[in-house]
C-alpha cells in the first residue's frame, strides 16, 4: 500500500492512499475535525467516483469499526497493524500475568513503558475506550495498546506474558 500525505494550508491534511489492489482512496481531514473520503476511478486516478464526508465523532467511530475494536473476528489472537515502527496490537491478558487484577496507573504503563492503552475489550465484551488509570486490567481481558515495536515487545515480556515480573 502507498500512502502519500500532504499539507492543505488553511484546510488540513490530505492523505492520498493506493492499495494493494490499485484502488484509490483520498482522505482530507479539515481542521474543525471532519473527514472527506474520495474513491477514484480505477482507470482514471483524477476521476473521482463517490464521496463522502464525516464529522469528528462519526470518523473515530469508523475508525474504531475498521481497527476491528468494535468486531475482531474469534481466529485473530493477535492483530498487529504496522505504521513504520508504530504498531497496535490487541493481546489477550492471560491468568497469572503481572497485569491482571493491577490498575492502569499502578502500573504507570504510559511512562514507564511508552505504551497507550487505547482500550480494553472485558470478558463480557464490554469496551473501555480510553481508559484511564483507574482501570482494571483483568485475566481474559484484550488489551489493544499502540507504541513502537520495541516497546510492545518489552511491555508483553515483562508484563503481559507470563514469565512476566
């Protein structure tokens, strides 16, 4: 996939996306927050052939739907997205992990791990969408947390896994 970004002075951002499958797809996010996304004609990539546009709220939602937070398909244990070195990752918190039972903020995992938490999905499939730190992590919870790779690695061997301290 190739994605080009540009700066709109006065308007925004623009992030001009070919897929895999040499479909085009532009996205313009203006600074009061809304979203346009345009889909270009395969044979002519100047042709634009449907559009729409989003609010702020509406575009965190589909953002949350195509991240898969709203539905993961049960054979995805592990899912990782990869941004150059940033990545997001959902793992599944196992008994006996140094985590479980522990909140957010005890375990200061922003500052001692360079980790976001951006949810937890429970047992009973309710979401925690950015949970602070008074939230509890607990055995059978998904935790899908962002970071770059080397501290996704880090923070799963010293606390998500269960050799963990």
């Amino acid at each position: 996939m190739e994605i080009k970004e540009s700066e709109l002075p006065g308007i925004g951002r623009k992030f001009e996306i070919i897929n895999a499958n040499e479909d085009k797809v532009v996205i313009i996010i203006h600074e009061n927050g809304r979203r346009e996304i345009y889909h270009f004609d395969d044979d002519d990539y100047e042709e634009s052939i449907s559009g729409v546009s989003f609010n702020d709220n509406e575009s965190r939602q589909i953002a949350a739907i195509l991240g898969g937070m709203v539905y993961k398909p049960t054979a995805l244990e592990s899912v990782e997205i990869a941004f150059d070195d940033l990545i997001i990752e959902w793992h599944k918190i196992e008994d006996g992990t140094a985590v479980v039972d522990r909140l957010i903020g005890e375990i200061d995992i922003r500052n001692n791990y360079s980790i976001n938490v951006i949810a937890i999905i429970k047992k009973d499939k309710k979401k925690l969408l950015s949970p602070g730190p008074d939230s509890k992590i607990e055995a059978g919870d998904v935790m899908v947390i962002s970071g770059e790779r080397k501290d996704i690695k880090r923070i799963i061997t010293e606390l998500l896994s269960k050799k963990g301290g």
